[in-house]
C-alpha cells in the first residue's frame, strides 16, 4: 500500500536540500538516508534520500543527484510516498496510518451518526478528518485528544465529543467583539441613567 510521507517544499541553499513537510508519524523510518521514495507526479521521481537533517525545527533532505539550487526547485510540491505494508501498525498504540482511519463512521458518545471520514489532511498543528454527512455536506474535525475521544478499529468508527457548534453551527457560542462589548455597555449606562431620572422625579 502507497502511503504520503512528506511534501517537498522549498530548495534551501546552494547544495540541493530541500525542506519538506512531514505527513508521516515515523519521519525517521520513512525518510531515512537510503530510502527509495516513488514521486507524484511519477515523472519526477523514483527519488533516493542521500542524507537528512533537522535546521530550524524543519526536516531538510537532499536527494541523489540533485546538487544544486534550480535541480532543488524544481522538486518543489512533488509528494513522495512509500510503499508499506497494510498489516504494518504504528509502534505506539495512540497513532494511526491514514489507510486505517479512511472511511471510519464518525459518532457522537450517544451514538448519534455524523458521518464517515472520507479524507485526512495534515496541517502543521494538528490533523483534520474531512467527514462527509449523510447529506452530502462537509464537516472538519480535529484530531485532537479533546475532541476525538476513541478510535475503535474494530468496530470501524471514531467516537467524538466536539464542542457547540462544532457540528452544529446554530448551537455555536458567539463570543462579542470588543466594540460589541463597549457598545452594549454604553446602552447599560444610558438606560441606568433613565432609570435615575425617573427615580428623582
């Protein structure tokens, strides 16, 4: 099975590395020196890693036979995926492949049914499931600990507890803008001193 590991991003130096964005749990496994990665599009790879290294807090890559600047570029926003095994399970028990989390049905602790997950982005802060409803509609939901309480492989769903307006959005909570808040208060302030005046009279 074909999984993405990483986005080439930007050349970096004179030298061929490139800085690559990680959509891997196991960046040291699947993007180790010697690791023959397939491409997308194909026509710019099979690509070989010949070293790697982290500057920065950004993993940097250079692949065999790309030693300059413009030969860096042109790699740029090429995908590079691995090939592994679908038998093969993460090391810690907390983390997924996105093959196995593909098409989990999405509930509510009640068992109310949201949808199923029909696509994983990974975003530098966090992971989003794309959950496509019964409808037809779209909603994100992080996966974070707060929000995705379980993931039940063998059950084949993903039990969530998201917040108001999360799913939902007419249960949303809207919290007022400054001049929301000032505007509300000068109204106080007026109808207290209506309030007064008819007091004194």
């Amino acid at each position: 099975m074909q999984l993405v590991v990483a986005r080439i991003g930007r050349a970096h130096g004179i030298k061929g590395e490139v800085t690559v964005e990680v959509r891997t749990d196991e960046p040291e496994l699947r993007l180790g020196p010697g690791a023959v990665l397939a491409t997308e599009p194909a026509s710019t790879g099979p690509l070989t890693i010949e070293t790697g290294r982290v500057h920065s807090g950004r993993l940097l890559l250079r692949f065999e036979g790309v030693r300059d600047r413009t030969a860096a570029e042109a790699l740029r926003n090429t995908l590079l995926i691995a090939e592994v095994d679908p038998a093969d399970l993460p090391e810690d028990p907390e983390e997924f492949y996105d093959h196995q989390l593909m098409d989990l049905d999405v509930v509510l602790a009640d068992g109310t049914e949201i949808g199923r997950i029909t696509e994983i982005t990974h975003l530098p802060s966090q992971d989003l499931f794309i959950v496509e409803r019964p409808d037809g509609t779209e909603v994100m939901i992080p996966f974070v600990e707060e929000i995705v309480a379980e993931i039940d492989l063998e059950e084949q769903r993903a039990v969530i507890t998201p917040p108001p307006g999360l799913i939902d959005e007419s249960q949303a909570v809207v919290v007022p803008t400054r001049d929301e808040e000032a505007e509300s208060a000068e109204d106080g302030s007026s109808q207290a001193g209506s309030g007064d005046a008819g007091k004194d009279v």
